[in-house]
C-alpha cells in the first residue's frame, strides 16, 4: 500500500455506524481508506493539525458543528481539504449554507453509488491541486537553479518578451560589447543584429510564435555596440522568469568552423547503427511537439514500433547479423515514413515516429501499413532471408495528453497490447478504456489473490544467504510465489502490484510471516540453526496492529526471535520514514533483527542510518550486475562495505550470478552473497552451508 492511495477521510458524525458504513461503502469500491473520527470542532481542529487529512465528511445537523466551523478550522490549519456535506434523502436543500461556507458538495447518504462518485471525483480534484502546487515549487526551485547556472555559464544567453531582453548573462553582454546588463533591458533583440537580417529575423520570430517553424536556430549577422559584425547561430527556446512567459535565446558565434560544426551536429543526433534519428534529439523535438499540443497549436501521434520476437532473429543470425536486419528496416522505415514526420530508433529493436496534424483514425491507418510493409519485406543476412514483422502502440498527443514522457509510457502499454493480441498488429491507446482494462484488471488479480488466501495457494521459496567469512549457521531469504488454477507458480511482479492498489498486501504479510515462523519453529526443533529473512511491505508499517501480532505468532511457536530478520527496502523506508523507525524499534523490543534491501540507490544512502537502526545493508541488484567490468560499482560497494564495518552492520550482495562478481565482492570485504550462482529459490532448503 502506497501513501499516493491511502486515503485519510476525518469523518464527523453523531452516528458512528452511519460513518463507518460510509467508509466501508469505499473499501468494498477498492478504495484504501484510514477513517478518522471527530466529535467536535476541538476533534476537528486537533486532527487537522497533528495529520494529513485527504477529506472531511460532515453529517448535516451533527450537534455543534456546521460546515462553517469545518472551513474555519481547515482555513486555521492552512490545509486544502475539501468537504463534503451528508444529509438525508430528499433534505438536500436545508443544506445549502453548507455550500456557501465552502463545502464541495452535499450528498444523500442513501445514495452510495453516488457518494463514491463524489468522493473520487473530490480526491482526484485534490490530488491534482496539490500536484500543480508542487510543480509550481519545483518550477521556482528549477529557475532559480537554471539562473545560477546561466549567470555563470560560458553561453551567450539571453531572455527575450515580446522582442525585448529581459535578461541577459555576462558572456552574453560580452560578445556583443555591452558593460552591464542595464545597458540592454528593453533593447529590441532586433538591435543584435544587422539591419540586413533584421527582415529574415521578424519572419523567423513570427514563425516561431506560431509554432509554424520547422527549426528552432537562425544563423544571421550579429552587431556588437562599437558597429563590428560577427556571424551568429541564434538557438530558441521556450522559457519562463519569475513565472512569465518568455523566449530564450542562446547565442553561438559561427566563427569556428561551419564544417566541422555540422558534423557534430549531425553526430549528436544519429544513432550509430541505423543512421536515424537517436533517442536524445527525438526526445527533443517530441517535447516540443508536446508543448505546442498542450497549447491547442497542433495535434499528432507518437508511434512505438517494436520488432517482434527480435531475441528469436538474434539468436538465428548473431549480434552482428541482427544488427545488419535493424539497419535494413531502418532503411525501409526511412524510406517510407521520414517525409511524414520524426524517426528514430529509440532503444533496441524499437523505433519511434512522431507525425504532427493527424487523427486516430489516420493514426490508425499508417500504423496498419508500417505493420503490412515490415510484413512483406525480407532482409538478407549473409544469404539467409529474415523476415520480421512489427507490433506497434499508438499514442495520440492533444491538450490532454500530459508529458512526453506519459505519452511514451501509453505507447508502450499499447504496443504490449499488439504484442498480447499475436504481434503483427497496432493498437491504440484510449485512456478511457485502458483505464477501464487497469482497473479490471486489479480487480481480477484481487479476486484471484483473495480465493488464494482462503485456498492456501500461496507457496514459499527459499534462497540462501551465505558468509563469505565462515559465519556459522544457515541463512535463507523467504520469497512467495502464487499458485496458479493449473498448479504453475505465479511471479510477485504479476500480483503485487494488484495487491498493493487494492489494500491487500496486510494479509499477504501476515500469511508469509505465519507461515514461515511455523516452518522455522519446526526446523529449529529439528536442531538446524536456521535464519530466515522475510520481507515487509508498505502496509506493514502502516499496521499498527502487526507488531503485536507478530509477538503473539512468536510466542505460540516458541521461536527464538534472534532468528527472525525482517526486511524492507531502503525506498520504502525513506517514504515512511517514521513508521519504519517505529517498526524496526518494536521488532528490537521482540529481540528480532532488520535488513534494509535496495540500499545504495538512494541520493546520501548513509545518512538514512540515522534513523534506522538496521542490522543488514543488503545491496541493490543494480550494483551488482555485471560487477566485475563495472569498476564505478566496484568503488561504490567497496565504500559501502568500509562504511557499513566502521558502524557495526553486515553487508549482504544479492543477485550474484557469476564467480568474477564473486571475486570483487570477496575482495570488496561484502559479508553475505546470494543470488542464482549459489542456488535459485526452491522449495525446500537443501543448500549445503559446511561448503561455504
């Protein structure tokens, strides 16, 4: 369970049943709800004080308190809560003060389905305030950082309104011979450059307003303040200062080398291998393209284009052969779709074209032919005839469509679609029905999630963790795995994420950690010295009744705690940083130990050890991974190791899959390794530890 779902609703009636069916109509809808009760406005005020409050359901005619007292107190909290009045069916109208003192709707309790409506509609209402407040900050804190960075640069640079400097760095007013930047406030950039060029300028800026230019660089004659002239590459962009906004101008002076500048200038664009365009400048001109739709001035489609089965082609005819198969489509895709719009090859065996000016069904349309041309063209691989069809996703960009990065992100999740349906296909995304497709789809996974609860089809895994020092004892981290209807293993990535949306994720702890204390208390009477790491969620922080929960299971088993090693990954921890804190000092209390997992990732990773009182660092995979060639991995673990010895905490290596890794780990002074090396999770515990 994540923060972004929970919802914190301050519930102030004089019928707690009435509240609390309420709140149990959104848990039955999927909603995540912590109900807070108030009696009085004292209640009310103290709860807005002391925690976030998402909502405020006030039942009309609750003895001393009005909508009016709520908003006061909202208002002297200085929170953005909305409220949302409950009266009875047909009395709406004795409740219209309500509205006039601020509150966001009135609402017959009678009517559920429409008080789900209500309270969706008022939290996504919230949430997207609170979004436009923080991207708000975060643009303030970018353009006083990008200020910074341009005061100081060695650009040319240069903030124009409507044709008039704004701002101007120290390089700039150097090129053009300018002492302070007093001298240029309000000097029509047209001043810069020579009466010549002042007409290609005006006709260039026009264009430029309009989103009718092609290129965002004119090369013209500049004039300095003595009358000397230099040719100049003027590059434009749009900006904002102090949240007005505004065009900058970054100025380039031509006098290096025209040649050689537009061969760099080509080789930062291309992609090596097929000669289109690379991920970083298509990126470029889609954000533009993104910028200008959200502005109403154009419209397009941002295709994904994926080959399908690229690994099956790869192994078939090689690395180098199935390079030769991705230049060649490129050169057919070229071909075709350049004079359209943006190509390029974004990662992979993937390419993406961005068309401006088209619909979904002209979307559709042109993917359907990229789809039958890939299909019809053969490419020859030293004699050997390849043939590849495409799945390709459809993301069409409008007003609504967000960031580039979203837009990409639809893409994706419609090519996966295509791919679903047999590949060789294209598939739009509709956000109202993909929406729709998610939510069915969480539903069905909790459905199947909850039937494995009750049915016990739920299966633990085990994976050692070995001393690379000689530590005695056996250690093994505890994994699920769900059983599917035909008895195959089903991978926490597939039901997770389900199960963290829709507030499950408590029962899964619990049926883990029950479990595996039983197992571990059996073989613990069997003399095995064994160790077990268990994983804790989100929502197990959040569950103030699990610590006591977990005392009474280890008490009905008679398990040394000692044994226990609970863990959660550093992320997690740094989201919930109290809740962590006061959950690794209740497990102490029980004498059980705690590993943070993931660690390393985080910005400062070290400084979270002074709130968290951990005994295990277990690293994130992503250092690990091909350690021994990655010699920046190599000094972070080997710091991260000295650092972990010199405070008295065991390092853990996961995901080691080789012997060189093994060896920098050794060498790196790392206390644990685990990973598919030593052995993959199974199902019983056969790892023979005397080897180590």
């Amino acid at each position: 369970m994540s923060e972004e779902n929970l919802l914190r609703i301050l519930t102030v009636f004089d019928s707690t049943e009435e509240s609390e069916a309420l709140i149990n109509a959104l848990r039955s809808a999927g909603q995540i709800v912590r109900g807070i009760r108030a009696e009085d406005v004292e209640d009310i005020q103290a709860a807005l004080d002391e925690q976030p409050i998402d909502l405020v359901l006030l039942r009309h005619g609750t003895p001393g308190v009005s909508a009016n007292d709520v908003m006061e107190a909202v208002g002297h909290a200085g929170r953005d809560v909305p409220l949302v009045v409950i009266v009875e069916e047909g009395k709406e109208a004795d409740a219209f003060d309500a509205l006039h003192a601020g509150a966001r709707d009135i609402v017959a309790g009678e009517h559920t389905d429409h008080f789900r409506h209500v309270v969706t509609r008022e939290i996504g209402d919230l949430r997207e305030r609170r979004n436009h407040r923080q991207c708000e900050k975060m643009l303030r804190e970018t353009e006083k950082r990008a200020r910074s960075l341009i005061d100081t640069s060695r650009d040319a640079i240069a903030y124009v309104h409507d044709g008039m400097h704004i701002y101007a760095n120290q390089a700039y007013l150097k090129m053009f011979g300018y002492e302070d930047e007093e001298d240029i406030q309000g000097m029509p950039i047209l001043d810069m450059v020579s009466s010549d060029d002042h007409s290609e300028l005006k006709e260039f800026l026009r264009k430029y307003s309009s989103g009718k230019s092609s290129t965002n660089t004119l090369e013209v004659l500049g004039e300095q303040a003595n009358g000397k002239t230099l040719k100049i590459m003027m590059e434009f962009s749009p900006a904002s200062m102090e949240g007005e906004a505004c065009t900058q101008i970054i100025i380039r002076d031509q006098s290096m080398s025209q040649e050689l500048e537009k061969k760099l200038n080509v080789l930062s664009k291309q992609d090596l291998l097929t000669g289109l365009y690379n991920r970083t400048y298509f990126f470029e001109q889609f954000d533009r393209l993104i910028s200008r739709a959200l502005d109403g001035q154009t419209k397009g489609a941002l295709f994904h284009v994926a080959i399908d089965n690229f690994k099956a082609i790869r192994d078939n005819v090689g690395i180098s052969g199935a390079d030769l198969v991705l230049a060649d489509i490129a050169n057919v895709l070229k071909e075709k779709l350049q004079p359209l719009g943006t190509l390029a090859r974004l990662e992979g065996p993937v390419f993406t074209l961005m068309v401006e000016n088209v619909d979904g069904d002209q979307a559709q349309q042109l993917a359907n032919k990229i789809c039958q041309l890939l299909d019809q063209h053969m490419s020859d691989v030293g004699g050997q005839t390849v043939r590849c069809t495409a799945s390709i996703g459809i993301a069409l960009c409008n007003e609504t469509t967000g960031t580039a990065h979203q837009c990409l992100q639809h893409a994706e999740k419609a090519t996966e679609a295509a791919i679903q349906g047999g590949g060789n296909r294209a598939h739009l995304h509709n956000p109202a029905i993909e929406e729709l497709a998610e939510k069915e789809r969480y539903m069905h996974w909790a459905s199947l999630i909850k039937d494995a609860l009750q049915k016990n089809s739920f299966r633990l895994l085990y994976q050692p963790i070995v001393s690379l020092h000689g530590e005695p004892g056996e250690h093994y981290e505890v994994l699920l795995r769900m059983l599917g209807s035909d008895g195959a293993e089903v991978q926490p990535t597939e039901f997770l994420p389900a199960a963290e949306k829709m507030g499950l994720m408590i029962y899964i702890d619990r049926w883990v950690i029950a479990n595996a204390l039983t197992i571990l208390a059996e073989r613990t009477n069997s003399g095995k010295h064994t160790t077990f790491f268990i994983k804790l969620s989100a929502a197990a922080l959040l569950d103030d009744k699990l610590l006591p929960w977990i005392s009474e299971r280890i008490k009905s088993v008679r398990l040394p705690a000692e044994r226990l090693v609970f863990e959660i990954s550093e992320p997690t921890a740094l989201n919930y940083l109290k809740q962590a804190k006061n959950t690794i000092a209740g497990l102490r209390q029980l004498h059980c130990r705690f590993a943070l997992d993931h660690f390393g990732v985080e910005p400062k990773t070290f400084e979270s050890l002074n709130h968290l009182d951990v005994d295990f660092l277990k690293l994130d995979g992503g250092l690990i991974n091909n350690l021994a060639a990655d010699s920046d991995n190599q000094d972070k673990v080997k710091n991260i190791a000295e650092q972990a010895r010199n405070m008295g905490k065991q390092t853990i290596a996961s995901f080691v899959e080789d012997a060189n890794s093994l060896a920098v780990l050794w060498q790196c002074s790392i206390d644990f390794i685990q990973g598919y090396f030593l052995q993959e999770p199974d199902v019983s515990m056969s790892y023979d530890f005397s080897e180590q």
